[in-house]
C-alpha cells in the first residue's frame, strides 16, 4: 500500500506530519513524499526544509493520497501540472485525503464538486466557491474523499482512516503508539470555543493567509 | 528568541514537529533545526527526511532547546559531541525540553538528575534508570526542564510553554490556529485506556524499539 503525501513551498508541516504518523504506521504501508520536482521543499514559517523523495512522474500509482493545506497552497489554484498529478492519480487511488486548505487543491482540480468535504475553520468559504458543501466536521468522509479540517486534524483523519484500512485494534496500536491522548491546556481549539478576540485575531491574519499572505504569528 | 531543535537520524517525526508547529509561532520566535552536522536526518520510519540547517558549533545560545525522541535516540546514549552540545547550550537557555525518548538523552546528559520528568510510556523506566522521577504526568514542568510524554504530546507541550512564554492570549490564538480541537476517534491514547491486547503488543514491540529496534508497525 503506497501512501503518497504531496508537498510544495509554504506547506504546513503538521498538515503533512499527522497522517504520515499515523497512516505509515499501517503494517505495509510504505510512503513517499512527492513535489513537482524532487528535493527540499520549505515550510510556511520558514524554518522545515522537508524533502520529496520522488518528483510527481515518479509516483504513479499511490493508493492514499494526502495533499495538505498551507498558505504556499493559493500559489497552486490555476491549472496545471499539479492539478494534472491529483487528477491523474486520484482516478486509481482508494483513498484521496487532504488536510487544511489542501481540500481547496483537491476542489480546484475539481475533485469535490458537489461532494461534503472540509478545510481549515477560515477556509470554509472558499471551498463553497469551488463547488463543495463544507461541513463544521473535524473529519469528513464523502466516498473516498476525506477532508479533514485546520492543521492539527490531520491526526484524528489518520487515526480514523487507519481503522477503515487496518481494523480498531491496528488503529488503537497506532494511537497508544505515538501515546494520542490529548490534553490541551485551553478549550481554544474550535471558533466556536475559543474567546471572541482570539477568534477576531485569527479572522484579521486568515484573510491574508488565504490571499498568499504570511501565517499567523509567523 | 531563538527555539532550536535537535535532528538526528531515526527521530521521530511528530516528536519534532509538535513544539515546532506551537512554539514557532509565538511572536518573536526564530526556530533552527540543528544536527550533528547540517544536511538531511531520516526519520524512524524512512520516508521522512528533514533538513537540519546548522550544525552543533552554529547554534551556540538558543533560547528554548527541544530534544525529540525516536528509536535513534539508543545511538546517541554515551557522552560525546550531542551530549557536550546539550549541555553546553543549556547552561544559557531559558527552557530545556523534550519530547518522548528525547529526555532519555537530556537525562544521559545529566541534566535531570533528581528532577520530575515523563517520557514515552514505554520508556519511564528508562528515565528512572538514569536518575531522573518519572511521572505520569503528560507534560513535566520542574524548573526550566519540561519534559513531554510520547510523541504527540510535544504540541501539549509546546502550548503549554508558549502560554507561559506569550501568555494565555497568545497560546490560544496558536490553538485555534492549528485548529487543535482533539477528536480522536478511540480512547485508547495511554496504556490505562488502551485496550490490554493493545498495550500488550506495544509492550513487545517497545522492548526492541528501546534497544535499538524498528519501530512499531514500520
């Protein structure tokens, strides 16, 4: 089983890090980092080089692919050899995944039309206009399309994508594995939870994120 | 406020970039990788390789120092150059942490003598082995060590430092921007929870991983 996580300049390292530790953990599970060219590809914040073993005509075939969010991701909405990539493998993958604003590449090479899918809580909007139906879920399944929302989601994806493949009892060796038994410090992880002014804060950085802008607090 | 990080080969991936996705943001922050030598550090499971920009002797006073675990970590265990660095830039840092096996080198190091810390589960004997009181706790604050339990417990960690380093405010604005709303979708993130055959195979697994082995599932 060949998982196949995409990367390109300004992604957001944990968008890419949660479901590799998670999925590749999978017994047979073998991935690979892929870009439109092999080498380092660099981080939002600056400071991750992480490198794509394979570049995208190398990596043909994978039967997972994951395809994460970051700003670096409004560099890539026009057609063209990315999209091509995403379309092309997407027609023989069992499962086509995202992470963050990855669901609006997936929805502009026009793979979520019409589909219940989700993105970062700031990308809600622009998945709409691509033609998907957001949902406020954390993760979403609609076939084999499993968006999953901002950043730190793409654990829970895949630990829940894992049980679909593996089983609850492979799943649960993965969670107690990487010891996923999450206490944050703060009930601020959701708009809805979290303060007004924090919420605010993020609502004034996001809207120039999502126009190619730097991250938050970067 | 310099954040470095520390690469070797055969870390573990989510050790290391839990605290980077939290702590690189605190305003102010510049975060380096720093290996052995600068270049490129395979992760434990092989598919990822992460770029280390500087080597020991360029990062000299970092402010924050975070040490991730992984199955490499059983390299690095007798004194030499890593622990010489570890030691040397923590006489002058204001936080010295870990995250999983990484404070099984903080402790080969001799800086946790006497002190309250945590490690991945299957490695809290190890810690006590070294002279250092484990607790069950998943983030141990005793003094300027904080010390983090398995693996994804790192981005626990790391809001939990950026809420004293930034204030409460800042960490929160950092946890709704990683959306980190947790939903995983077992209860089975620590060895009390997990089911017993689940713990059990891990046990077995973990007797390999610390001594050098691969990882579970890889």
């Amino acid at each position: 089983m060949q998982i196949a996580i995409l990367l390109y300049d300004r992604f957001t390292t944990l968008d890419a890090i949660g479901p590799y530790e998670t999925l590749s953990r999978i017994p047979g599970a073998e991935t690979v980092f892929v870009g439109e060219r092999a080498g380092t590809y660099r981080s939002d914040l600056g400071a991750v080089g992480l490198v794509a073993d394979a570049a995208l005509d190398e990596v043909t075939a994978p039967d997972i692919l994951v395809v994460p969010g970051g700003p670096g991701q409004t560099a890539h909405m026009a057609d063209g050899p990315l999209h091509d990539w995403i379309r092309a493998v997407d027609a023989a993958t069992t499962w086509t995944t995202s992470v963050c604003t990855g669901s609006l590449l997936l929805a502009a090479a026009g793979l979520l039309k019409g589909r219940r899918a989700t993105s970062h809580w700031l990308g809600l909007d622009h998945l709409a206009a691509l033609g998907a139906e957001p949902t406020g879920e954390r993760v979403v399944f609609d076939g084999k399309y499993v968006t999953a929302a901002g950043v730190s989601s793409g654990i829970d994806m895949g630990l829940r994508l894992a049980g679909r493949i593996a089983g609850d009892t492979a799943a649960q060796i993965i969670q107690l594995g990487i010891e996923y038994d999450p206490q944050p410090p703060y009930d601020a992880g959701s708009p809805e939870k979290a303060p007004a002014e924090v919420t605010a804060a993020l609502r004034d950085h996001g809207r120039s994120l999502l126009s190619g802008g730097r991250e938050p607090n970067a």
